[in-house]
C-alpha cells in the first residue's frame, strides 16, 4: 500500500462581471507550432482580468491549438513527427483538393483541438512552469489564422 499526500488551497470566488472578446490574426509561415501566449497574455492584461477563464478559439479546420511544453524546442520537434506518422500525406486520401497536406491537416486538427480553457487566477493564466499555447500549422504553405480570445470573470478597477 503506498502512502499519498494530497492538498489543495482554500478556494477562491469572484462574481463574473465581464465578458471582453478580442481577435487574433496570425500569419504563419508554414507547418509548425508558433507560441501565442505572449498574446493571449497580452489580451488579459488589456482587458484588466483578475479572476475568471480565457477561451482560446481556431476558426479553422486545418490548424489547432495546444497547451505544450515550452522550455526544450524538441518536444516540438517530436510532436510534428507523431502527428505525421497518424495521418501521412500520401495514405490515399480522397479529400485532395487543396493539395495532398489538407486532409492529413484535418485529421491533425481532430486528434487536437479547435479551443482551449484556461483559468485566470489574480491576472494570470493558471498556465505550469512549463507549459505554453501553441497554433498548430498544419499546411505546408503559409496562411492567415484567425484566433477568437475570450476572458469571462471578474476584472480590475
């Protein structure tokens, strides 16, 4: 039998007051992971947030978000093999019509995500030490992404 030790801080409240919504436009400049949390950390000091949740939304089909390790730039690296590897550009796919990288992009974006959640606690993303938020490109051309960022909680006066 192994011996566990758990904790958890005293809990925290705040009536939420405001809903602030901005767009993001990021222009990438080809497959890749490119970190947006300078950004959305830059939306919530813009919008005085204290306490509550910022959405991160991808009004996109070919291009995702993650929460990933930031600190070793191999992670990265070995993320984009292992998404390769589960969906190929020449595994015979029928959806072609953009070129053989669209429907392997699809399939990236499914087995990721289109939005994120993240909670605010005093101003900050509640984000580890090593954790940052990425767009996912996954076209091998350059494209416009369109990033929704929404914050819903308390702000500061």
């Amino acid at each position: 039998m192994s011996s566990r030790t758990i904790t958890r801080s005293t809990s925290s409240s705040a009536v939420a007051t405001r809903i602030v919504s901005s767009r993001l436009t990021v222009q990438t400049s080809g497959a890749g992971f490119i970190d947006i949390t300078r950004d959305v950390d830059a939306f919530l000091r813009e919008a005085r947030a204290a306490e509550g949740a910022v959405t991160v939304f991808i009004r996109h089909t070919s291009a995702s978000l993650t929460i990933q390790e930031n600190a070793d730039p191999t992670v990265l690296l070995d993320l984009t093999t292992a998404l390769d590897r589960a969906a190929p550009e020449n595994a015979g796919w029928r959806h072609d019509t953009e070129g053989p990288d669209d429907m392997p992009a699809h399939i990236k974006t499914m087995l990721t995500a289109t939005s994120l959640q993240i909670p605010v606690l005093d101003g900050d993303m509640a984000l580890g030490t090593w954790q940052g938020i990425y767009l996912i490109e996954h076209r091998a051309r350059p494209h416009r992404r369109e990033i929704v960022l929404q914050f819903i909680g308390a702000t500061r006066d």
